[in-house]
C-alpha cells in the first residue's frame, strides 16, 4: 500500500491535531496560520484517503469471507458440495 505521506496515520493524525490547538490559540501570526491551514488540509485529505483505503481492504476482506464455503471435518465431501 502507498503511503502519501511519511510518517505513517497516527503521526500525521497527531501533527494534524498539534496544528489545530496552534491554530485555535490565537496567538499565530496571519502569514505562519495560513501556512499552518494549508498543512491541516493536506494532512486532512491524506488522512481521510488512507481511512477511505483501509475501509475498502476490509470491505473486500469480509466480501471474500462471506464467498468461501465453510469447511467442516466431519462433514463428507458430498455434503461439502466437492467430489
């Protein structure tokens, strides 16, 4: 899988939150809270498609179990549907 960005999920998930409480406290200068933003939105979108990426590997993942036929020991093999 392909990351966008360095660091891994839960680092630019915090790096974004560090962003936000800077950005929240007021004290940033106009030009610095711009260049903030736009890191908090470029984080935000990688974020969200590494979450839209996770959420489809699973979907798939249950799909495929929902597609394979049980396996039980006792059972024979007319009964599993295989000759």
């Amino acid at each position: 899988m392909k990351k966008t960005v360095k660091g891994g999920f839960e680092s630019q998930l915090q790096e974004l939150e560090e962003i936000v409480k800077r950005l929240e406290d007021g004290s940033t200068p106009l030009e610095e809270s711009l260049q903030l933003f736009e890191r908090g939105v470029r984080l935000s979108r990688d974020l969200q498609k590494s979450l839209q990426e996770a959420t489809l590997r699973v979907t798939r993942l249950l799909e495929a179990e929902d597609r394979e036929v049980p396996f039980e020991e006792d059972a024979s093999p007319e009964e599993n549907g295989t000759s």
